[in-house]
C-alpha cells in the first residue's frame, strides 16, 4: 500500500518522526450525560467564520471515558479522555508538534552542556490558577512525584534517565536537570505523555484541581462529565470557548447519535463505516488523521505460548495485513511490519515487509511442540476495528492450525486488564515518537510494558541510543533495536489507522495536521463556535 503520509496534504511538514498514545485507549460502560444541556449552535455554511474566532459558548465534547475510576490526576491519564482533560487543565514543559519533534510550552528555552548530561531549563513568566506562578520548585515536585518508585505514573520511564536527586533549581524559573547519562534528545522527555507541571505539593485531583492550563476546574463526575471555564489568564491566550464540558458516550454509536441529535459538538474517534456515511453530506463535518493510530495484537513474551519465540515469529506470518486492514479498518489505512511508528524518524523501514506464509508458521509450531496450539485473544468493543480484526485474525490462525477463542473483555477495565492479565490480546496505540514507545512500552521497568518485554541487553542499547550525540550512529542503534523486535518482539502490528473526529458544522479551529496525542490534537483553546 501507498505511504499515506509522503501523499497527504494534511501533513506536508511531516519530518518523520514516530507515533504516541497511548497504549493509550478509550475504555468504559458510562452512559452519556447530557442532562440539562442546551440545543447545539446553528449550523454555519461550510467555510463560512473560518477566520475570525468568536467569542463565547459552550463546546461539549464527547469521549469514551474509564467508568467510574477516572480521575482529574494528570500524572495518571491514560486513555484518550484523561489526555484532552488534562491537557485543558494542565501544561508540560514541551509537548509534540504535529511532526513529533518537541515544541516549547511551559519551557521557554533549554540548554545542554558539552556533554549532553546537563541541561538547563528555563520556564516561561506563567501562573497556575489560583495565582500563584509556575516555579522550578513545581517542576520538580511533577517529575518527583512522577518518578515515586511506590508509584505507577504513565511518564515515569520516560523520565528515568534524569538524576532528580541530583537536579536543582537555579532559580525561580531555572532548573538545571541532572541526568544518569548523556541524552541527546531530553526535550522529548519534557513533552512526555503525562509529564504534566502540578503545584507544589497537589494531591487532591477530583475535588478542586490546580493547573496552569487554558481552562479552569468547574464540576467533575467520573465516568459522566467534567465541566471546565475559560482560563482569562492564561499564558499562551485565553480560549474563544466560556465553557468547554467533556461527556462520557463510551459506545461509538453514542457518540455519533449525540452529534446527529445536536447533543454534543464534538465526537472523538468514529469508525470509517460512520465516517463514510456522514463525510461531504453536509450536516456534520468529518476530520481524519491519516494513519494516527497503530493497530495490532500483543503477545506476552514472559508466558506460555508466546515465551518461545518461534510461536511468537509463526503469529507474525500468519497474519495477512491486507485482510486486516481491509475488514477491520474498512481500508482506510495501511498495513504494518510489526515495529511501532512506520515511516517516522529512526523507523527502519530497510526491513522487508512480512507477508503471510502459512508454510513457515506450521513449520515453527511443530518446532516449538505447539501443532496444535489453542490460544484465548482478548478483546474488546473499546476501540474502532477491535472486534473485527480478533475475528479475522481467528480464522487467518485456523489455516495454520491454530485454534483461536475469543474473548470479549469490559469496556471500563479493558486496558488494565490486558496490561497483566491474559497471553493474547488487541491492542492499539495513538503518535508517539519510537524512543517514547520504546521507554513507555519495550524496557524492563516501563509502566505499559504490555508484552512483558523485559531484556537487560536491550535496556543498555536504549541507553547507548539515547547517550549517542551523533545522529547517524543513533539511528543505527535504533535500528539494530527494531531488528530484534520484528524477529521475536511481542507486538504484532498489522496496520495504521486514519484517526477520525467529528464536528457539527459550527465548530471552528480544529486542527487538521495533528496525530493524536499530539499539542493540537483534542486543543480546544483553539476552537471556537460560529
């Protein structure tokens, strides 16, 4: 299949670089909440507004939510809601740009010294919402608390290169960070997925959180909606939105009736059947993202079957990537090679791309003793494609004499389930650039290391990648990484995905060029009604 990317002019400044979220999910059974809420705004004529933001209303957002465990900690967030909630309410230092290179937000500037292992950041004039300002002692309380070993934080393996022991504050609004070993590319540690900046000593989350962000806390019932109001001191300008609520609608049905019906103004992540439906019709107006979000399966290497290498190697030829992509994602996307990020900075596209050979899979089975191997794959309705593609996969694996089961798992609790429980299981991830989904996912002490891959060899190779000042050597390091993986990893990656939102035809400002997780995606200080 074509390269999406090289060929869509949403993303001509594209350098490359590999994709976040998240084994980041959407996840729950909560029911939409939309008590009391107001009829939608008048539909405004295609490109009419487009220019001059207006001032006022109220955007609803509807999400998949966690159920009644969600919480407003940013440090927790997981799933594609607990992202757009915490980025309303809260800042990092850098977040990624729509190439995946990290852009400057809470941090003005930062600065290595010759050897790379330590560098200096400097915070932007910025205040939290009670007033007080965003200081160096607040950053390092975030990455203190982020980093409690007693703790699971998302950010925390991403963080673990840094001394925080050893890192200071210069001043006010200059920290000089510290770190284990040379890194050449900190600034993507900064603008790690929940690296969010907290005050100085914030625990209580749910009840009257604290950020810095450009919306400020109103009301939050989890699993139902949380309501926030603009933020009139914010430092990167105060939205165009006087209140932005996000509503929980966990089915994708949901989402796109309470579009249809004018209950919500903003739907996040519809199937390509709904997108085809609705797109250039005129009533609601459908975005894509070409080829945002990963698409696959998980195996875990620690365990029987998958702790033999040659099932795990048959798995990766039994599948046919073409047929995925065509029924599960209704073709909209393009097939994977097992490695996460295809086409991005450091990718190693030299690889041959893996094509089905049944042969060989039937072959490596009888190798490893399993002929007759039967194996439950764990799924679940949580995300667009899931379903379909673990009943696909069910009947590639009977040719290969591989018994397959089903089964279906919780919306609520599907992402923490599958993190240690079960073999097999779907699996699905938002942009993140590859040394990010290596930290995050693929070493020893990563917190979503949803494979149980766990190589001290291969830690020290992160490490040497990471410590190589010169880029060239880097990627190759990066290379011989991807290299292992595609020859006996666990992550078994059959596709990309157009990521796909939609709006009522009032909306304006959503950003087009950014793959979610991303600083623009889900950014609705920048959105405003017509």
């Amino acid at each position: 299949m074509n390269d999406v990317f090289a060929n869509a002019p949403r993303f001509p400044g594209l350098r490359r670089r590999g994709f976040l979220a998240a084994a980041t999910g959407a996840a729950g059974l909560g029911a939409l909440a939309l008590a009391g809420c107001a009829g939608s705004e008048p539909a405004a004529g295609p490109g009419k507004a487009d220019g001059k933001p207006k001032r006022g209303g109220r955007l609803r957002a509807a999400f998949a939510g966690g159920g009644a465990s969600e919480t407003l900690d940013p440090h927790l967030a997981n799933l594609f809601a607990d992202a757009a909630r915490a980025k309303a309410l809260f800042d990092k230092l850098a977040d990624y740009g729509p190439d995946l290179s990290a852009q400057h937000r809470l941090a003005s500037a930062w600065e290595p010294n010759a050897g790379l292992d330590r560098w200096k950041v400097t915070l932007r004039k910025a205040d939290f919402h009670d007033g007080k300002p965003v200081t160096a002692k607040d950053v390092l309380y975030s990455y203190r608390r982020i980093a409690d070993p007693a703790k699971a934080f998302r950010a925390k393996a991403s963080l673990e290169p840094i001394d925080l022991k050893a890192s200071r504050a210069l001043d006010a609004r200059t920290i000089e960070f510290v770190l284990k070993r040379p890194t050449a590319e900190f600034p993507n540690l900064l603008a790690a997925f929940g690296a969010y900046i907290v005050p100085d000593g914030l625990e209580d989350f749910d009840r009257k959180p604290v950020g810095s962000g450009p919306f400020r806390f109103v009301s939050f019932a989890p699993g139902k909606s949380a309501v926030f109001k603009r933020n009139d001191a914010y430092w990167d300008g105060a939205p165009h939105l006087d209140e932005l609520e996000f509503v929980v609608a966990n089915e994708e049905s949901a989402r796109a009736n309470a579009l249809l019906g004018g209950q919500v103004e903003y739907a996040h992540e519809l199937n390509p059947a709904t997108a085809r439906a609705h797109e250039n019709k005129g009533q609601i107006q459908i975005v894509r993202l070409p080829g945002s979000a990963m698409q696959g399966f998980v195996m875990k290497t620690d365990r029987p079957p998958f702790d033999d290498k040659r099932v795990r190697e048959a798995f990766f030829l039994i599948a046919d990537r073409e047929e995925l992509v065509d029924g599960a994602l209704s073709g909209a996307g393009e097939i994977g090679n097992d490695l996460f990020g295809k086409g991005y900075e450091y990718y190693a596209d030299s690889l041959p791309q893996r094509e089905q050979d049944l042969d060989r899979a039937r072959k490596l089975l009888k190798e490893a003793g399993a002929e007759k191997l039967k194996v439950t794959l764990d799924t679940s309705p949580v995300a667009a494609g899931f379903t379909e593609a673990a009943a696909i996969f069910r009947d590639q694996a009977a040719k290969a004499g591989v018994t397959i089961e089903i089964r279906t798992g919780s919306k609520d609790s599907y992402w923490k389930d599958i993190l240690d429980s079960g073999t097999f299981a779907s699996y699905r991830s938002g942009a993140m650039p590859i040394e990010s989904h290596i930290s995050q996912r693929l070493l020893t002490d990563s917190t979503t290391n949803a494979t149980h891959w766990k190589h001290k060899d291969f830690d020290a190779l992160y490490q040497q990648a990471q410590s190589t000042k010169d880029k060239k050597d880097r990627t190759a390091v990066y290379e011989r990484m991807q290299r292992r993986l595609h020859t006996e990893g666990g992550f078994l990656i059959w596709g990309f995905a157009d990521w796909i939102l939609a709006t009522a035809r009032s909306v304006r400002g959503i950003e087009q060029k950014a793959p979610a997780n991303t600083l623009d995606w889900a950014r609705f200080d920048k959105v405003w009604l017509a």
